[in-house]
C-alpha cells in the first residue's frame, strides 16, 4: 500500500474526532475498529478535548486496555483505526502518549513507511501498519527525526474543541413548555395523593420526556416550583415540596437529610436538595454527582476568608453527551429573607445547566476539578470576585470595571462601569457597610441617596460615580431591568467601598429619574443625540446651551433644580427653542454649586400625549454666576425664537433664526415673512418699567410691506426684555403666540420711543422720516411716508400741512412743530370723503419735562 494510500486510510484531522461509517470501514486482514476513551484532568483543563491513540492486537485486547474513567473526569469518544498485531497495547496519559507514540512508531515501521511530507505529519495521526521492525542504524539521526515529529505532534495536540455552552443545548426554557407543564401538573397530583416514594415521583414527572435533558428539565422543575402547596387536611409543613428548611439551616429545628424524609416533611436544606437530585437522577440513568462547596448564599459574609472555612453549600454535577453540567435546584427554588427568617419563592431558571464562568462568580468547589473551567480560580480570587445575581447574566449585562468586588476611593471617589447589549434602566442603592451580603432590598424602584454618587448611561454602557459623603465602608447595590418592562429593578451586582478621605462636595440635586444624559428610551421618543454628554457640564459665564437633535417634530419642556433656588426663579432661568429637527434649552445660573437639568419631550402633533423624560444632565457652576436682573424675563413661552410654531403659520426667513437677540446700541430690526397674510401683534414687556415715560408699546414699530414685516425695536435703558409674537391663524379668531424673542439690551444710553400708531397704519405703509415719535419744539421737522391708496396726507399741527406726493409715490414735505403743542398727528384722507383718518402721532418735548 502506497504513502498516501495509507495517510488516507490510517489518518483523521487533531482538530475533530475522525467517525467513520459502515461503508468507509476498512476491511484490510487484521485491522479492526475499537473506541478509546479521551482522558482529560478538569482540574486542569477540562474543557479541552485531546485525542490518544492506542495499538492493540485484537479486540479484546483493546477493551481490556481502556482505562477506568477517573470520578468526575469529562468524556468523549473518537473512532481510530488500529492495525493487528504490534508489540505494546496501552492507553497513555496526554503527557506522555505522544512521545511515545513517536517510539512505536518509528520502531515499527518500514523506512518506506517513514517518508511523511512535514505537512502531512503536521496535520494527521498516522496509525502504522503491521511489519516488521527495522531499526535504524544512524541513532543520532534517528533521534533527530523523533524529536522533529514529537515537536508537531506536541503542536498537533493543542488543538482543542469548544466545551459546549447551555445555550448549545436549548435556545430558550420555552423549548420545555411541554415538559414543564407535565412536571408541575404531576407534582400537583402527587402531593394530593401524598405519594413520598423518589421512583413513584420521578416516573411520574418524567413520563412526558424524552431525551436525558428533558428528564433533568422534568426533576428540575419539579424540585423548584412543587414548593409552599398546601394541602386542605394536613399541615402545611407535611406538604410544602422541598420548601427550603430555614428553621433548620438556621439551628431552630432539626435538619432533614434523606429524600424520603424531605418529601414527606416538605423542608429541606442545601444537602437535601442535592441528594434529592442524585437519587431522582440515578432512577432515569442520569450520572449525578454532588459537589461541596462555598456559595455567596444566605449567611456569606463580605470580605471575609474562606481559607480556614468549612464549605456550606452543595449542588449538582449532571453528564449529559459526554460532558459535565453544573446545577442548583436550592438556588433554583427560592430565596431566604435572612430579616424574617423566612423562605421566599421564586423559581430562578438560571442555575439550571449553569455555564461554569457564570457559576464561578457565586459557587466555589471543593474540589478544583469541578470548576469544569479551562484555566481555574484561586479561593482568593473567589472571595475578591464581585458577586452578580442571575438577573446580571439574563440581562446581558457585562462587568466592565472594577474587576473585584472591594474598591478604595481615590481622591473620594470609586467608579463602577457595565456593558449591556440591550437598552436597561439602572439605579443604585449606597448604605453604610453590613457583613452579610444578602441584606436589604432585593428590588429598587426609584434611586436614593442619589447626591452620594452620579450615575450615567450611554448607548451601551453605564457609568457609576460614586462620591461617600464620609469616611468609612459602605455597600453598593446595582439594580436594573430592561428598559421597556415596567416591573421595579432588580439586584444585579454588589461593591464594597472603602473611603479614607471624602471629597469636599456641594450637594447634588435629587435625581428622580435614576440616571444622567439622554435616557435609553430617547431614541424611541425622537430624541437621537445631544451636544451634552452624561458627563457633568461645567458651566462658563453663568451661562449653558442644551442642543437636542430629533428625528421627527417634538414639544418640549425642561425642568432646573438647584438644592438652594426656588421654583419661580429657577423658571426665569430657562429659555426654550423648538425647531422641526432641533430642540435648544438656554439655561441661566445665578447660584454657585450643581443643578440638574430635566428634559421631557412628545410628539408635536399629539397634544394628548404626557411628556416624558429624555434627558437629565448634571451641570456645574463654580465661576461667574448670572445676577437677578440678568435673568430672563418672567412669561416666556415654551416656543422662544423662530421654530416649528412659526413655520406652520407660514412665518418664515427670520433674519434672527435664535431666541435670545444681544442688541449693542440698544435698538434692531427683526424681519421676515408673513407668506399667509395673517394679521399679527406685538407685545414688549420687562419685568420692571417704572422709569419709561413712556409705555413699552412705543418702543416697537411694525411695517408691513408685500409679506415681508419688519419690527423695529428700540429699548429705553438696560435690561432684559421680551418681544411676543402673536398671530390670528382664523380670521375672527384670536391672536395666537407665534414665539417669543429674549432681547438683552447691554447699551446704558436710553432708546427714543416711536410714534404712537393707530389702526390706519397698515399694510403697505412706510414711514421714512422721522422714525422718532419724540420731536424737538419749535423745529421744523421733515416727514416722509408712503401710504397706498390715498389722496391726501397731512401733518396737523397749530395748522395742517399738506404733503407732496413725488416721482416716487412718497408723500413728503417740512412741517414746523410749534412751540405750544404737545402732538402731532399724521393723518390721511382715503377716497372722495373729507374726513381723515389718524395714522400716527408724535409727542413734542416740553421745555420744562426731563425726558
């Protein structure tokens, strides 16, 4: 037989057992098919599989020298090829078969047989022929080629295959529907008839189920939900399945151990649960193991040594496939209330088939073997390792850091941080330091003490800084649940913090919406990113811009909370824009220290809708504060500056597109376009105006030309003001708010007033001069006005003064303002009526009046 007929035929990949059918059997004279058990050391490494071949004369040789497989020693078979007659027949150990396996080898072989390509050596087991030995007279040589392909074998042997996951057994608990169903429904039936025998039980609750792993799901489920039935004749603690014996681990009673006697009594500890499981198991032929071990169960103290400890828990080891699976049916059953020493109910699926670096972080194994991982922890490092509840793992949540469950506060301050792969809520619960892990609230609804620490949440991670209000040790419980369930959050994971030296710390404001930046559900409210990050904004100048990009229309509304500031000015602190795709927050700070910022959105056409968070954001003024007359003035709108309001209305090419307008010299023009012809209204207003002689309705002045509307401004003195504006969207109907501008006058030299203006003055007129409405006595002034449709335009004073209607269709001429009067008025004459009408007067200043 040729080199490659026989690498063919006698060789199969390391990276995979080689199974061979009926039809590829070989059938060569004295070549027989014999399965060799894979040897594997879980203590070292047991969830790798390394293949060990063996040469043996006949069949029965071989099944005489397969070894006896060591307790709790992982399996799996491997078909190899063997040929007959040979001088050795043994299994080796993985340390040793491969060197030796090289001897036989080449001490068995022709030398024909020995010309391998180094590629071939490298990726087959070649299993030789039977011939005769030929030994080969150059030993240095020969050494030479045994070490070279010891060296690939050795390469060859660290492939390994993947240990299979829960998740490879069954996607989901639901794949058990029909099993669960029965189990829970015999157990019912079982419990009436008061039937205690384990093998009436277990054919019973097994009857559904057809593979091993259904048989385990049906025991399973019958330990962990038959619990706290109660039968209407017998009492309760006669029929309660396998309710946990609080009374006996905690010494008051004494402790049932046989299953018979857990049964009957229905109460039982850790051990009694754990027989239970390995006698229901060896009643269907399921290889069931106990495993003593420490847990950071009920009783377990923080910090403490398990050195010197006497473990005080057990579980189960289960092999189903060839491969060992861990399982808790007392943590699976319930909880205990250390605080009322009693048994809570609560079937937790997770410690069913439990992956072992999962299990590790709260089971520690006597034995090292039963870690089941492929590089196992110290004792040591199972006390420091943070403890994480199931709900941590069915979460999807990911420890980013720290790595170990202690922390020591650096400058006062310790940071916790978790990954999470689908949108959670968190909060946090800080306390003063307690030994027993297992104490206080396993659910949280709503953050406390939140002022003790800042908790962020990004798209995929959650940030926790936790700042100790005092020197000391404290206890730190995080607690979550998916973003879209409504049901309270739930333990996760637990610290301890150790804090030397506090931060000298202003206090942080309440945070009833558990986290900081935009909140998960953002996204699904329309809300798709913020120029603040969760991060704490520290706030220049007194002064912070909140910049929200959406995906749709939204209303808004925003909340300032600082612990000194009342409400009313923590109102006139806030100024919002509301924009088709962009929602803008101007928040003023007129208090040293921390302020939360509350965000809270709907859809802009669904008035029915409640607003909702989105976004909280902790910010930080330490420098230059704003003073009280900075603030903006009281009554402003929810829509400040052009935005989605405007739009609707037709209003549009502001020529100042933002809310708040700086004037430099005290006086601007604010244009745009009114594409809709609607009638408007202006309002000026100041929170304070009691040195204005004159009313704030002189300072504005409207023109109306085409659809293009120009309001001039011009402000008596210094301060903050606001400029509504309003629109009737209806004819008939009343003016409706448009949006409100913040006009912040920094020019200490006061505004001259406009004209007063009447109802005539409308669309289409302009007055060019004088666009003061205070003139200087006995002056002569010069007017100029446009005023469609009109046939006459007079000025009168002392006299009336007619104007001339130029080239260019502007009545214009001087007009001498006398010395008596007090007003001039600007009137027209419309059509072929002699009455006129009063567009506008002017005031003329008195001698003896201090304006």
């Amino acid at each position: 037989m040729s080199a490659e007929v026989a690498i063919q035929k006698f060789s199969f990949p390391f990276a995979r057992a080689a199974h061979l059918s009926q039809e590829n059997d070989v059938t060569q004279k004295g070549c027989i098919q014999v399965k060799t058990l894979e040897l594997r050391e879980p203590q070292e490494n047991p969830s790798s599989v390394r293949v060990v071949g063996a040469q043996v004369h006949n069949e029965k040789q071989a099944q005489e020298s397969l070894p006896e497989l060591p307790p709790g020693q992982d399996v799996a078979t491997a078909q190899v090829l063997v040929c007959g007659e040979a001088s050795q027949s043994t299994v080796l150990s993985r340390q040793c078969v491969f060197e030796k396996l090289i001897v036989e080898s080449e001490d068995q072989r022709p030398a024909a047989k020995r010309q391998l390509s180094s590629e071939s050596a490298a990726r087959t087991i070649t299993v030789v022929k039977k011939s005769a030995v030929r030994k080969e007279a150059d030993e240095p040589r020969h050494l030479q080629q045994k070490a070279q392909l010891g060296q690939r074998l050795r390469a060859c042997a660290s492939v390994t295959v993947t240990r299979k996951h829960r998740k490879d057994l069954f996607t989901s608990s639901d794949v058990f529907h029909r099993v669960d169903s029965h189990a829970v429904r015999a157990g019912a039936e079982l419990k009436e008839k008061c039937v205690y025998n384990v093998k009436t039980i277990v054919q019973s609750i097994t009857k559904e189920a057809r593979t091993e792993l259904e048989k385990l799901r049906a025991i399973w489920v019958w330990l962990c939900h038959n619990i706290g039935f109660i039968h209407p004749t017998v009492n309760k603690r006669k029929v309660a399945f396998t309710e946990y014996d609080v009374s006996g681990y905690l010494g008051h009673s004494e402790k049932l151990s046989s299953p018979e006697e857990v049964i009957a009594a229905g109460r039982g500890v850790c051990c009694s649960y754990s027989n239970l499981c390995t006698e229901m198991c060896r009643e269907v032929g399921i290889e069931c193991q106990e495993v003593p071990g420490h847990s950071k169960g009920i009783g377990y103290r923080q910090g403490q040594s398990l050195k010197h400890v006497k473990s005080d828990h057990l579980w189960n080891a289960v092999l189903l496939g060839g491969q060992w699976f861990l399982l808790d049916a007392c943590w699976g059953a319930g909880r205990v209330d250390m605080e009322h020493e009693s048994f809570v109910k609560r079937f937790d699926d997770f410690y069913f088939l439990t992956d072992p670096e999962e299990f590790i972080d709260s089971h520690f194994p006597d034995e090292e073997k039963w870690q089941l991982l492929d590089i196992p922890i110290s004792l040591e490092e199972f006390e420091r390792r943070v403890f994480k509840t199931s709900a941590f793992f069915n979460m999807g949540l990911r420890l980013i850091r720290p790595h170990h469950c202690h922390i020591v506060t650096d400058n006062g301050e310790a940071s916790v941080s978790l990954g999470f792969s689908k949108p959670s809520t968190f909060t946090y619960e800080i306390t003063q330091h307690q030994d027993l892990l297992h104490c206080g609230a396993s659910e949280q609804k709503e953050s406390i003490n939140s002022s003790f620490g800042i908790l962020t949440v990004s798209h995929r991670s959650m940030k926790l800084q936790l700042l100790p209000p005092a020197s000391g040790m404290y206890d730190v419980k995080v607690f979550a649940r998916p973003e879209a369930a409504a049901t309270p959050l739930v333990w996760v994971c637990s610290f301890t913090v150790e804090c030397p030296t506090p931060r000298a710390m202003e206090e942080i404001p309440e945070n009833p919406f558990l986290s900081w930046g935009l909140q998960p559900v953002a996204g699904s409210l329309g809300v798709t990113s913020s120029s603040q990050s969760s991060e704490v904004a520290e706030v220049d100048e007194g002064v912070f811009d909140l910049v929200l990009k959406t995906s749709r229309p939204l209303m808004m509304l925003c909340e300032l909370v600082h612990p000194e500031m009342d409400a009313a000015v923590a109102k006139r602190c806030l100024a919002t824009q509301i924009k088709p795709d962009t929602l803008t927050c101007h928040v003023l700070c007129p208090l040293h220290g921390f302020y939360r910022l509350s965000v809270f959105v709907r859809d802009y056409e669904k008035t029915e809708v409640k607003f909702q968070n989105t976004a909280n954001f902790l910010l930080h003024c330490r420098g230059k504060v704003v003073s009280p007359h900075e603030l903006f003035p009281p009554n402003l709108g929810s829509a400040c500056g052009p935005g989605t309001r405007t739009s609707e209305a037709g209003l549009s090419k502001f020529s100042h597109t933002t809310a708040v307008v700086i004037t430099q010299q005290g006086k601007c023009n604010i244009t745009f376009h009114n594409n809709h012809d609607l009638e408007l209204h202006t309002v000026l207003s100041k929170e304070e105006n009691k040195s204005a002689a004159f009313p704030l309705s002189r300072y504005l002045f409207c023109t109306y030309t085409d659809t293009k509307v120009t309001v001039s401004i011009s402000l008596p003195d210094i301060g903050v003001y606001r400029l509504g504006l309003y629109a009737k969207i209806t004819p008939g109907g009343d003016f409706n708010p448009m949006c409100d501008f913040i006009l912040r006058n920094i020019c200490d030299q006061p505004g001259i007033p406009f004209p007063c203006v009447y109802s005539a003055w409308s669309k289409g007129c302009v007055l060019f001069e004088p666009r003061v409405g205070l003139l200087e006595p006995a002056s002569w002034v010069r007017f100029r006005v446009r005023v469609p449709g009109t046939q006459r335009v007079s000025v009168v004073g002392e006299t009336r003064t007619d104007l001339k209607l130029n080239k260019s269709r502007i009545w214009e001429g001087d007009v001498f303002s006398g010395n008596a009067l007090q007003v001039l008025k600007l009137a027209v004459s419309l059509g072929d009526s002699s009455d006129m009408a009063v567009l506008m007067t002017f005031d003329i200043k008195q001698q003896d009046k201090e304006v």
